[in-house]
C-alpha cells in the first residue's frame, strides 16, 4: 500500500511538473506570438537617411505573401523560439518599386547567399530588378563564398557582379530526379493500388514502376528545356553572351573554374574580399568608412502591405500550397473550405469591386477545388471580374481553381496543366498476411462490405467502381476547363490526359492568357471594373501570426490524431499492440472483430 502511495504521489507531482513547464512553454509562444503581432501592425518605412542601399540578402527563402510562414513545433525548437527566415515575395516587389523613386535610396545591393525560391518567384523578383534600372539607379552583386544558380538568375540583372577571390559560381542548367519505390514497396509487402486517368498523370508512377515512363520523361524534358532556356537567354543577354555559348560553359562544371576563368567568361566581373566591397559601397554612396554605409532591408523600405483598403478595392486572395478539404498540414496549405468562404463573402462586400486569385499551388483535393471552383463561379455571376495570377505553380487542382477566371496570367517560368485524376490505396495485404503471419479473417453480408479493411485487397470489381469514379471526376474537371477557356471538351482533352506543361507552351495551346505577374492581372481587373487608375487593393485571406497558428493547431489535434495521420493504415496495428501491451493477463472479453458499415 506505501509502495502505491508512493508511486501516485509521484506520478501526480511529475504531472503537475509536466503542466507547469507545458503552461510556461506555451506562455512563452503567446509573449513572442503578441510581440510579434505588435510588431507587423507597426510596421513603417524607417528610412530616414540619404544615400541608402536597399540591401537584398539572398539567404532567405522567399514565400509568396509576407508574414505567411510554414511552422511547427519542431522548427520552433531548431529556430530556439524564433520564427522561420523568410522574405515575402509582395514585399520583395514593393520594396524594388519604392526604391526606384526613394530620392533616399541610392542603389541596390544583392549579396548571394543561397536564395530558396523556384523559377517563376525569382522571374518576378528579376523583372522588378529590371524595371528598377530604368531609373537610372545602380545594382551591384556579390558573392562572398560563392553564386549558385538561382543567386546569378537575379544578380545577372547587376551592373556588376563581384565574387571573393576564393569563391565559385554553380552553373549547370535544370534537371530533376525521381526515387522510384515499387521495388522496396515489393520487398516489404505493400502494393499501391492505383486507379487514374492520363498516361501523363505520373504522380502515382514512384509507386507503379521501376523506372520513369517514356511519357513522363517526354513532359519532363518538354517543360524542363523550356524553363531553362527562357532563364538561359535572360542571363546570357544581361552578361552579354551568346546562349549558346552560356550554355556550353554550364556543360563545363563551372562550379570548379578558377576565379580568373570566371572573368575571362564573363561570368563575373571582379575579385574582391568583402572589406573591399564595402570600399566599393562606399564610393557610391557618400559613406567615409564602412561604418556608414546606411542599409535598409525590403521590410524597412515598405509600410505594412496588411493595412486595410479604405472604400472601393480589389481584392487579392491567395491560394498558397497544396489543396485540403478542411485543414492543412502547414500555414502555407488552402483549406478549401475556409477559401470557398472567403470568396464567397467577397462577392456580398460592396467595397469589393474585383478579384485578383493569386494561385500557387501544385493542387491536392479534387473536391475541395470544385468547392472553390463553384465560389469563383458564384463572384463572377455577380458581375465584379475576376483574374487569376499564377505563380511557380498552378497545375492540376491549382488548374482547377484557375481555369474559370475571366483573364490568366502567368510567369514564364510558370509550371500549369496537370489536368487529369488519380486516386491511390495501399494495400498491406502480403505484408500482413505472408511478411507477419497475420490472417484477416472477415464475415460479411454483402460482396463489397469490407471494401477498405486494413488487409483486405482490393477485388477487381471494387477496383473497377474505383476507376469509373475516377473516370466521371476527370470528365467533370475536362468540362470545367473547357466551359472556363471557352473551347470544346474534347479540345481540353487533346491537351490533358495530366500533361504538365510550361507557361510558354500552355498559353500556346490556350491555357494562360497573358504573361505577366500580381501587378498586371491587379490592373486588368481595374480596368474591367472602371476604377480608373488609382485604385487600392487589399490581401486575403487575413494572415495568421505563425505563433498562434502553431499553437493552435497543436492544442485542437491530439496526439493521437497526429500519430494516425502519420502512420496511415499501420495506425490500427499500433492501438492494437498497445492494447495487448496494457490488459491485465486474465480476461472476460469477447473476440475482437471489425464491422465495417
């Protein structure tokens, strides 16, 4: 009885201790999640010195809205509590733009770190680049150990481009590489039952096959090939190379030239350590010692872009991620459910004169895309226009959500198409029954009742109701596009079957519109709505402080929920062993069996 005691006043003390350091730690979330929040609704222009730089720190990765950050916990705990770096696209262009007419600014700086960010982003951070030197304003680059490729796709917009002595240039064109599984799928006992529409559809081929089909690798080289040599050329024009000749150099490993190579080709312009860069910053500012050299940082150079529009606006709403039917895995996911809502009370705002779709997304639910789908629909029966700008992707279910706008826009470098339908089961049955001895044994009322059971295979009539469910999503998805573009289905279906295709390629054949970004789709809806020239936009959804979200989402989904989200159909296995584990070893207990209804 003292032994019992004892253990559950221990117990009760390590729980409460447990509570405390829980109530401390989300404590502390809330203190950074207020301060941070106080923080973006503070946020001013704070430069107020002549002959400033606007600095660009290419370390960041770079998301499509500022503020809109991935976090869970586990980053929370490799950041030490500070949240994730990243600079927000909108912000990134605003802070281009505003310099170019800053009479405070003088230049821009672009220090090469390693910038994360995929061709379309950085196409749109290169035409702002580009638009900025018609000012008459200089651009210089640097890179201190080294300019991978993404890093010189913008810093090839530069005056100049300056490298450490002992630093590299990475350029070696695009390629991709995908692990193909079916084999170590085989040897544990776990078969992917696939049912789909499109023989360009080859999500679902790591699973199917060994190696890649020849019509993935046809797309893949179709849309890879373009993307390069649309980066390509913009490089080799601003370096003032030929792009044969640019790419020749790539085929060469560039990344182990010498430096002195690096001139002779044009790659770079000269060696300098970074004492003496800032020696070049200072002779093209007023500085009179590195001290004084005065930086701003794109937040710094822009007022908040979450202020609220006053009156008539444009309403710009960001689909960011891949597509849930509720709630996604992370802040930069759509939650179909919530978007469909917020479009939907746009179109009853009066002050909403027009929407601009700001789309990046490689697509996810089929069903949560018809939702949006239907309230995009329902904005434009009320008479207000509606543009969609894509961003580094808008394929398949971002296709979906895109193709009833009234205008697309796209960047070159976008990746769009994807039109096509998959759905894909696991079945564990040779790993359960051969791998681990165990038998599934099943009573049943009708052919098809336990369709689904952990174990059971799929029979080929359930698999033939599998792909004629599929069949009628890929014609609703086809009659979509089609009613959306204004051709025939038949027209879409030549140029679907779940071919991916470049921007270039798809406005060619009738997918995109026009080329161009945010801004120019922000303008069109203007102009089709008769709101002149000056005009106010406004961004939605509302922006979640990455901290609440975080805690939000740990507080509302157990632990449990967490672990069969992950674990997928072995999930039940687990319960089942933790049961076993925690019974008392003599029993009244009837034979567990599954019902399935």
């Amino acid at each position: 009885m003292i032994k019992k005691f004892i253990l559950i006043v221990c117990g009760s003390f390590v729980g409460a201790f447990l509570a405390f350091l829980i109530f401390m730690f989300v404590g502390m979330i809330m203190s950074f999640a207020i301060m941070g929040s106080m923080g973006a609704s503070t946020k001013k222009s704070t430069v107020d010195s002549k002959h400033s730089i606007l600095k660009l720190d290419l370390s960041n990765s770079i998301s499509e809205r500022e503020g809109v950050e991935s976090l869970d916990m586990m980053s929370f705990i490799q950041n030490q509590g500070m949240p994730p770096t990243s600079t927000g696209l909108n912000c990134l262009l605003e802070a281009i733009k505003e310099a170019a007419t800053n009479d405070k600014i003088d230049g821009i700086y672009i220090e090469c770190n390693g910038v994360s960010a995929a061709p379309a982003t950085l196409e749109a951070v290169r035409k702002a680049l580009k638009e900025f030197k018609k000012s008459g304003k200089w651009i210089a680059a640097y890179g201190y150990e080294g300019i991978n490729q993404a890093d010189y796709y913008l810093a090839s917009v530069a005056d100049s481009i300056y490298l450490n002595p002992v630093g590299a240039v990475d350029l070696h064109g695009m390629g991709s590489v995908t692990p193909y599984m079916k084999k170590m799928l085989d040897k544990v006992g776990v078969e992917m039952q696939i049912v789909r529409v499109g023989s360009f559809k080859s999500a679902v081929e790591p699973y199917m096959l060994e190696d890649m089909s020849d019509a993935n690798r046809l797309q893949q080289e179709h849309y890879l090939g373009s993307l390069w040599k649309e980066m390509r050329d913009a490089m080799a024009a601003d370096r003032k190379l030929t792009s044969d000749a640019l790419n020749s150099l790539c085929d060469s490993v560039v990344l182990t030239f010498d430096t002195k190579d690096l001139i002779k080709n044009k790659l770079v312009d000269k060696l300098v350590y970074s004492n003496d860069m800032d020696k070049i910053l200072m002779a093209r500012t007023d500085a009179k010692k590195p001290e004084d050299l005065k930086f701003v940082s794109p937040d710094d150079l822009v007022t908040s872009l979450e202020d609220p529009a006053v009156g008539d606006h444009i309403a710009v709403v960001y689909a960011v991620g891949e597509i849930f039917s509720t709630s996604g895995e992370d802040s930069e996911s759509i939650n179909g459910q919530e978007l469909s809502e917020t479009i939907l009370k746009l179109k009853d705002d009066d002050n909403v004169k027009g929407m601009v779709l700001r789309v990046n997304s490689p697509g996810g639910s089929a069903f949560a895309s018809e939702q949006i789908w239907k309230a995009i629909q329902d904005f434009k029966a009320s008479g207000k226009p509606v543009a969609v700008s894509m961003g580094d992707y808008a394929a398949s279910g971002g296709y979906y959500i895109s193709c009833n706008a009234d205008r697309i826009f796209a960047e070159r470098t976008t990746i769009t198409g994807s039109i096509g339908i998959f759905g894909m089961i696991p079945s564990v049955n040779e790993l359960v029954e051969n791998k681990l001895g165990v038998h599934m044994a099943s009573v049943k009322t009708n052919e098809n009742a336990d369709m689904g059971a952990l174990g059971k295979k799929l029979t080929p009539t359930q698999m033939a109701a599998l792909q004629n469910m599929v069949n009628q999503g890929y014609e609703l998805f086809t009659k979509r596009c089609a009613d959306g573009r204004h051709v025939t289905q038949d027209s879409i279906k030549k140029i679907a079957e779940g071919r991916v295709w470049d921007a270039i390629t798809a406005k060619q054949i009738g997918l995109v519109d026009e080329f161009g970004g945010i801004k120019e789709a922000v303008a069109w809806v203007a102009k089709k709505a008769n709101m002149g020239d000056d005009y106010e936009t406004q961004n939605y959804p509302e922006i979640k402080d990455p901290f609440m979200a975080m805690l939000e989402k740990y507080m509302s989904t157990s632990y449990e929920a967490r672990l069969e989200r992950e674990m997928g159909p072995l999930y039940e296995w687990h319960k089942q062993l933790q049961r076993i584990l925690g019974r008392d070893r003599i029993l009244c207990l009837m034979p567990e069996t599954e019902v399935s209804f």
